[in-house]
C-alpha cells in the first residue's frame, strides 16, 4: 500500500525520500564549500571528498525521485512486503561495532579499535570464523594505519601501540 497524493499517481515517502537525499546532498556541497582553503599547495585539497560525496548524493536523490514520480519504488518491488523479520542481534552488532571504535581509539589507538569493530562487524554479516576475521583486522587496518602515518604523513592515533609502530 503507497501512500499516493490528492492527486494520485506519486508516492509521498518515496517523493520525500528522494527530495531529502537531494537536499542532504545539497548541504554536502555547501558545507563542502565553506571548508577553507589551504594555504598549502595540494592537487587534491581538503574539499574534494565532500564535493564528490554530496554530488553523488545529489544524482542518488533525483534517481530516487524520478523513479518516485513513476510510480515508486516500492510498488516495484513486492518482495520487499514480504521482507524477512528484522535481524536484532545483527543490528546490535553493528552498533556495539561503532561504539566500541567510538569508545577504544583515543586509548588503543586506531588498529586495534578498527579490529574490534571489524570483528564484530563480520559477525553481524554472519561470520563464524572470529579468528580469521581478527587477523585479516588486523593485517587492513595496520595497513591503513601505516598508509596514513607514513605515505601521508597523518597521525590517526597509534595508542598503546605507539612505541611499536
């Protein structure tokens, strides 16, 4: 059941979906442009990601809106009425994921809070394999770590790791 408009035809919440995703994508951009300048010479500046990020959001939300305005998408997909119940404990998961990297960077530093979350990240997709899980945390986020601190030359916290790294 769409909920349509007066005047038939468009889905209010697929319409309004859409419309916030552009608009949301529109803050993107403006926010993307109120980052200063830096006065350091840079190809790739300070403002590229949030362009890039707020211009794809901008096409998704008139994708979304287009689609809306044939009709919905929801009215395609019937599959989705029959979607299966929500997955809680994959939902808690996730969420403990992020408080635990929230919680643990500024003492552990970032490998080992990103390896935490990414353990429990591969168990809420339902992994079974917690120690494979671990070691491939560790070898990407020490990976990540040592692009930053050493190609880029940004410090993204080592914690208590900091003598070793």
């Amino acid at each position: 059941m769409n909920e349509t408009s007066p005047q038939g035809g468009t889905p209010r919440a697929d319409l309004g979906a859409g419309i916030f995703v552009v608009l949301l994508g529109l803050l993107t951009l403006y926010a993307a442009w109120a980052v200063p300048d830096s006065p350091l010479y840079a190809q790739v500046g300070a403002k590229a990601v949030p362009y890039l990020v707020g211009a794809v959001m901008v096409a998704l939300g008139m994708g979304l809106s287009a689609v809306a305005l044939r009709g919905g998408w929801r009215q395609e997909n019937e599959e989705a009425m029959n979607a299966p119940p929500t997955n809680w404990r994959a939902l808690g998961l996730l969420a403990a994921g992020l408080l635990a990297q929230l919680a643990l960077i500024q003492w552990l530093g970032f490998v080992i809070a990103a390896t935490i979350q990414y353990v429990l990240v591969c168990a809420a997709f339902g992994s079974r394999r917690p120690l494979r899980d671990l070691l491939i945390g560790i070898l990407v986020t020490l990976g990540a770590y040592l692009g930053f601190s050493q190609l880029l030359g940004v410090n993204i916290g080592a914690g208590v790791l900091e003598g070793i790294l």
